[in-house]
C-alpha cells in the first residue's frame, strides 16, 4: 500500500480516475470493512477537501425492535448518530434504495442538518444482497457541488467495499 494519497488536479473525471485506483489498492487484501471504511472517508476527503464524507451503516435500533441507520468512519465536523428510516437525505436514500443528489439541502423536506454549514450533498446506498447494507453520505459547505459524475464514480467506490 502506498503511504500517501497522490492528490489529483484536473476535471473532476480524472480526479476520480486517479483516484479510484488508489483506493481500490487500500482496499486490496483488507478484509476488515471498519478499516476500509475509514481509509475511504479519508481518501476522499483529502483529495476533494469537502465538508464531510462519511458512512452510516444500517444496524438494530438500541431497543432492538428495528433497524436504523448508525454513523460509521466518517471525515468532518461530528454529525447525527442514529437516522431512522425515510428520515432525511441519507433515510430517504435507504428507504429508496438509490443515490440521492440534493443541490440545495434547504429545500430537501426533512434534512437533517448535523452541521449547519452543509448546502448540498449526495447520498449513494451500499447494496449487498438487494438490501441496502449502508449509505455513503457526502456534504459540501457551497451549493451544487455533486453531479452524475459524483453518482458514477461514488457507486464505484461503495462497490469496492465487501
Ligand atoms: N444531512 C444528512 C444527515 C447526515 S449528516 O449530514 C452527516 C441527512 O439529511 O440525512
């Protein structure tokens, strides 16, 4: 494994395409999601500098009764721990069980704002088995900032995880 992240210039196509082999190598011969998890946040946060990058993983309700989604390795200012079901973007992305992009995160019904710097964000669910295992969830502190490129190459990452 390389023990730093070549950062990238250029369009942010040949950023990811610099980029995902980087972490495709991390990720190569790791069994342990937890570590991988975190080497991505960090991967991608270094690269891209955004707000927050992080995961949520879906995992029981304390009492046990349900499940929800529960904060993971993430990047950034410390954010919600526990999402309900359909309950803001990253709920919303589970329930749907598709990447969300939201430009302007006032105008989602029902974001949760973990931090009130966050103006856009994207969402990409892990899906293993056809159940959404966990989501990828990114923030921006400038509005617009995720696209399809985002979408195609953020679902190429989640794919990485095993
Ligand atoms: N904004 C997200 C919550 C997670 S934080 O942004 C890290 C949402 O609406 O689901």
């Amino acid at each position: 494994m390389a023990e730093h992240l070549q950062i990238t210039q250029g369009t942010k196509e040949e950023i990811y395409q610099s980029l995902l082999p980087q972490i495709e190598a991390v990720l190569t011969g790791e069994p342990d999601l937890i570590a991988n998890l975190a080497n991505i946040t960090a991967a991608l946060k270094e690269q891209f500098g955004w707000l927050w990058v992080g995961f949520y993983l879906v995992k029981k309700t304390v009492d046990g009764n349900d499940d929800e989604l529960v904060l993971g390795p993430f990047q950034g200012p410390i954010a919600c721990t526990r999402i309900r079901k359909n309950r803001g973007v990253c709920g919303a992305s589970w329930q749907q069980a598709q990447t969300l992009i939201v430009p302007d995160v006032e105008k989602f019904p029902g974001h949760i704002a973990c931090s009130s710097l966050s103006k856009s964000e994207i969402v990409v669910p892990i899906i293993r088995n056809n159940s959404v295992v966990g989501v990828l969830d990114v923030d921006s502190e400038l509005l617009d900032q995720f696209d399809e490129v985002d979408k195609v190459y953020l679902e190429m990452v989640v794919e990485m995880v095993e």
